[in-house]
C-alpha cells in the first residue's frame, strides 16, 4: 500500500514508519520537524510541511495519492496543555481538519488516528472499555476528543473509515537501536528513570507515594512501541479489507506500579540513582490499565513484547547508544 505518515519523525511514528517500510509499504512522512528528527525517518521520503498549510498538505495528497493516512503529528505533553491549551487545539484539532478536509477531497478512504486513553479522564472502572465515558481532564485529551467526534461525523458524511487508536503509556524502543524516545524537554516516567540512572539527572521524582494502590504509587499500563507500530499495521488490513470503522485501546491490560519500574531499571541497568518522594501531581489516576479485548477480536493482534524488563532493556540501550 502507499501510506501517507504525518508525524512519522517522531517517536511512535518513526517506529510505524520503519515497519510499514521493512513490510515493503511505499511510505511518505509529513512532519514540520518542530518535534521530530529527521534522522529518526529510515524508510520513504519525507515532506517537511505544517499541516496548517493547507493547500501545501492537499497538492502532496493529490500527489502522492495514499491508499491511507495514519495521522501521528500532535502534542503531547499534558502539562504543556494545560499551560497553553490554544496551542493545543490550534494543532491537535484544527490542524487535524485541515488534514481530514484534504484526505475526503482527494478521495483517500482509510485513516489512522492517534488517539490516547486521556479521552477518559478519571476512570469509574479499570480496566478501562471502550465505551467507558470519555471526560477528558485536560485540554490534551480534549483536543484528541474532538478528532475522534470529527471521525464519527466524517465517516457519516463522507464515507471516511477509520480506526483511532488510544494508546496507554507507549514506552522501549527499537530493539536495533536504530530510532526510540527523544523529547525536550523529556516528561516520561521510564526515559526519566533512566536519565537518572545515566547520571543525565541528580535524581528521578516519585509523585505521590499514598495511592490506593498495593506499594502507594500509580499504576500504568505499559506498551512496548513495536506491538504499538504492528497495531498500526494491524489497523490498516482490517480498513483495508472492509472492517468497520472504531476505537480501540492499545495496551497489554496490565499494569506496572513507579515503584516496580524503579526498581526494574536499577536491575536492568546494574545502577543505583538516587529517588526521591514528592507530593501528587493534580490529575493522576492511581491506576490506568486498558482493557485490550476488542483490538484483540477486532485486528488479531498478538503483542509480542509484553515484558516490563524487555521494554526497558530496548530503552537503556537507546539512551546509551542515542543517535538523536
């Protein structure tokens, strides 16, 4: 297929890119490379255009005329989004309609959204379905909110299928070492871990150590990028072949404490580090673990690396050998 990537420079895109490319895939990536890294893109071409620039973005569509489009390309951070959530819509959302609006008038049929499990908020019940109520917490998953509602309504109107996909805590890296997680500035709990154990950072921060959890600390659900990237794949066979369009959680249905991934790192990198204790940030769940019934019905997908230590053994040799 010829399969048209925004975002695909950065961190869960570039691991898409790369197994759409090793499938034989014709892959294009579109990314401003305001976040990305163009080093990061190992199949294709890649196209450094703003998706608000929307006759650029409709003149490469027409062009390159994908059988799909698997849309990465947004913020992420939550706090950033809560700090300054114009940006956020601004790019998250509007420059999501630019997209949709250029993929319906070129005639392109199937599209991947990137969603995330923030379209839930707090959850009433964890495992978290699909169909648990979505009441975003912050202008983050509001923002991916308001995409999935404009997928509905597009696919209604237009005829557009789709799959959005909302990941957990996406987390490793390519097992090669060739492409893994490069942001600044760095938020994720296990990068952060492992910055520390580097000797990059004095010290890595537990927030809040009195949940209603087994050790006191949040629970999260960890997935290794590669099942996350065949999920994509996986997404793209089922449209292909007529399935119907969803949403569909990408996670393992288990979940880690922060105090068993510290402790997993130190044993996976034979460091100590110093850790500290700090208050609970506002907003954090105590538990957030997906309930992967229906992407496993619906796409037959099978993770191949549902392995704490493995997830974080590809992350440390990404951190000591980081090309980007």
């Amino acid at each position: 297929m010829r399969i048209l990537v925004t975002g695909g420079a950065g961190y869960i895109g570039s691991h898409t890119v790369e197994l759409l490319g090793r499938k034989g895939h014709i892959v294009l990536t579109v990314d401003n490379l305001s976040r990305g890294h163009r080093e990061a893109v190992l199949f294709g071409e890649l196209a450094e255009v703003d998706l608000s620039e929307k006759e650029k973005l409709k003149e490469l569509i027409n062009s390159f005329r994908p059988d799909a489009v698997i849309h990465f390309a947004a913020f992420i951070e939550v706090g950033e989004s809560v700090k300054d959530p114009k940006s956020f819509y601004r790019n998250n959302t509007c420059n999501a309609l630019n997209l949709l609006e250029a993929v319906v008038e070129s005639g392109v049929k199937n599209f991947i959204f990137s969603s995330t499990a923030a379209v839930y908020g707090n959850p009433q019940k964890v495992p978290i379905p699909e169909e648990h109520p979505k009441n975003p917490i912050n202008p983050y998953g509001a923002s991916k909110l308001a995409v999935e509602r404009m997928l509905q309504d597009f696919h209604t109107a237009y005829g557009l299928n789709y799959v959005a996909l909302r990941y957990f805590n996406a987390a490793g890296a390519d097992p090669k070492g060739r492409i893994g997680e490069s942001h600044n500035p760095e938020t994720h709990l296990i990068p952060l871990i492992l910055k520390a154990a580097k000797g990059e950072r004095d010290s890595f921060k537990i927030f809040g150590t009195d949940y209603p959890t087994p050790d006191g600390t949040c629970i999260r659900d960890f997935i290794h990028v590669c099942d996350l990237a065949e999920a994509h794949l996986k997404a793209l066979e089922y449209l292909a072949e007529g399935g119907e369009s969803c949403a569909l959680n990408c996670g393992y249905g288990t979940g880690h404490s922060v105090k068993e991934v510290v402790e997993t790192a130190k044993r996976v990198t034979g460091r100590e580090f110093k850790v500290e204790e700090a208050p609970r940030r506002p907003g954090d769940p105590p538990i957030l673990v997906a309930d992967t019934r229906r992407i496993e019905e619906k796409l037959n997908w099978k993770p191949k690396f549902n392995d704490l230590e493995y997830i974080i053994q590809t992350a440390w040799n990404w951190e000591l050998n980081r090309r980007f």
